[in-house]
C-alpha cells in the first residue's frame, strides 16, 4: 500500500461522524504551554474555551461538508494543509499516518480508498 499522504487526507483534522451523533462540541484540547496561545490574533480566530476555561480548538461548519478544526485549510481527501503548522497544539503531533487514531478517522470520513 502506497504510504498515506497527510496533504491529500485532513481526516483526523475534521470531526468524526460519531463525535458529530454525539453532539461533541469541543475540539483538540490546547495544552497551557502552547505557544499557540501566546498569539492573541490566532486565539481570537481558532481558539474556544469550554465550559471549564479549558482552551480547544475551535470547530467551524461548512455546507456539505464534516465540521472541521478552523485552522484547516482546503478540501478534505483532496488537497489540505494546516494553518499553524508549526504553532499546532501538541495532540495534533500524535497522530501519525497509518497508527489507529489515522485510520479510524479516514475511515469515518469515507477516505480509506484515498
Ligand atoms: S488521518 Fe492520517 S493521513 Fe490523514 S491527515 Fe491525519 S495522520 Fe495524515
Ligand atoms: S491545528 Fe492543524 S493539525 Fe491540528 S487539527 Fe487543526 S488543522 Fe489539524
């Protein structure tokens, strides 16, 4: 199998269908340290705090298309990159290409064949 491509996916970028059932709101949890939140302009854009203050990234809807982490960009299973990259939050640096979290959300999301 050709190895997956993280620019051609965004799955684990985009909530899950069984998130979305559940009416899960909340999104990558932002650790206290991140540098991420040390950018007022990008906190202002990307950033929720839930009911407890917990800082997450923020979700953003579009039409026809899975909620998906509002520093996002592009089409997903087509062509996508991450706005803050370097500046991601640290859960979205565990997720690897092919570990289980990779392929459950590609498989949600109808990406297995990609
Ligand atoms: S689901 Fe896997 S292949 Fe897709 S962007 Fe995430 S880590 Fe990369
Ligand atoms: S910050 Fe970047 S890597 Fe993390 S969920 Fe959002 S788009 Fe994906």
């Amino acid at each position: 199998m050709a190895p997956l491509s993280c620019e051609r996916c965004g799955a684990c970028c985009a909530n899950l269908p069984s998130n979305e059932a559940e009416g899960f709101v909340d999104w990558v949890e932002i650790e206290d340290t991140a540098p991420l939140l040390r950018r007022p302009d990008l906190v202002r854009k990307l950033v929720r705090r839930d009911a407890a203050g917990v800082p997450h990234l923020r979700l953003v809807t579009s039409p026809g298309a899975p909620s998906a982490c509002a520093a996002l960009r592009g089409a997903l299973g087509r062509r996508v990159s991450c706005s803050i990259y370097h500046l991601r939050p640290r859960p979205c640096r565990t997720v690897q290409p092919g570990d289980g979290s990779c392929l459950e959300a590609r498989r949600q999301h109808g990406l297995d064949e990609a």
